[in-house]
C-alpha cells in the first residue's frame, strides 16, 4: 500500500511539474502562436513607418488586430498557471474534451443550417431586409437560435405583404416555426448534452446522458 501510495504521489507531481512547465500541447501551440503574432506585429510596425500615408491606414488596421490578437493570447496563457487549482483544471478538462464533441457535432449540422440560409433568402429576401441576403440571413437564424429579435423577425416574415400570394405566408410559418422547434428543441439540447458528459467526465461522477 505504501509503494502504490508513493507511485501515486510521484504520477501527481510529474503531472504537477507538467502542468507548471506548460508541457501540454494545448499550451506550446498557444505560446508558439503568441510569439509569432508578436514577431509579425514588430515587423509590421516597422514597415508602416516606411509606407506613404495612402497605404498607412490598412497597415494599420492590420497592426491594430495584431495587437488585439497578442492581448488576447497573453491573457489566454495564464489559464495554465490557474490549471493547478482543482476547480480551474475541471473546467479547463470539461472544455478540451466537449468542444471537440460539439465541433463535430457543428460539422453534421452545418448542412442543415446552411440550407434553412439559402431557402430563406431565397423565399423571404424580398419581403424582408431579416433574409435579404445569404450572410443576413445566417446572422438572423443565429439570433432566433438564441431567441433575440423573435417577435419582430416573425411579424416581418409572415406578416401580411403587398402583392404576395397566401401560400408564401403558409411557408414562411412553416419555414420558421420548423426552425425554431429543429435549433431551440433538438439541436442546443444535444450541446448540452455533449457539454454535461464532458463536465461529468472531468469532476469524475458517472453522467445520465450516457
């Protein structure tokens, strides 16, 4: 019992010394990532000085979102020195291993999601600006997802229009209320689902969802 325990005890501080050093893979992308956004941003500084004033303001927009993107990045590595806390490492482990899930689960719905965008502004882009084009009409089906705007988006789209025939107000109901029950019901019920597994699987209690 005595050698188990002190096995145990020399695993955790290998993980420990990992955890301090940065070690996991997660950590030397962001930090290799940090240092060549850095290293583009002081050459990019240097060139700007060098360009005529025409050219200056998109160089400088570019060096803007370098130095946003830096920020950021140092901000997001001091995640691993708060990894050692028990709290902060369940969160951190609930994340790396849901987010691949749910990305995967974004790649098989995203055919469903682009074709709601295409048939809206297909169907809808002339009777309201909500679907007048295929990017507005992915922003407006993100809000309603979210249940931003519902009412005005739904009075818009079905609400009664100059001109147009009773069967287009037919399909613009069945065209949203689908929908809303498909995105709201189904699909950020399984996100949910994909996320209380991973949470289930770092805080080690056995998940319901299984």
């Amino acid at each position: 019992r005595q050698s188990v325990t002190g096995g145990d005890a020399a695993l955790s501080a290998e993980q420990t010394a990992g955890r301090c050093g940065g070690q996991h893979p997660v950590w030397r992308t962001l930090s290799l990532t940090c240092a060549v956004v850095n290293l583009a941003w002081a050459v990019l500084q240097g060139v700007d000085l060098r360009l005529p004033t025409a050219s200056s303001a998109t160089w400088m927009d570019v060096l803007l979102a370098s130095t946003a993107l830096c920020a950021a990045l140092n901000w997001i590595l001091l995640m691993q020195y708060v990894e050692l806390h028990p709290t902060c490492r369940s969160l951190l482990t609930t994340l790396s291993e849901g987010i691949p899930e749910v990305l995967d689960f974004l790649v098989g719905v995203a055919p469903v999601y682009i074709g709601y965008c295409l048939f809206g502004t297909i169907v809808l882009g002339a009777v309201t600006w909500h679907f007048s084009s295929i990017e507005q009409s992915a922003v407006t089906l993100f809000a309603l997802i979210n249940g931003d705007m519902v009412y005005a988006i739904f009075s818009a789209a079905t609400g009664p229009q100059p001109g147009s025939a009773s069967w287009a107000t037919v399909i613009a109901h069945l065209y949203l209320y689908s929908y809303v029950t498909l995105s709201i019901y189904s699909i950020m019920n399984i996100f949910l689902v994909i996320m209380d597994n991973a949470a289930s699987r770092a805080f080690g209690h056995p998940s319901q969802h299984n």
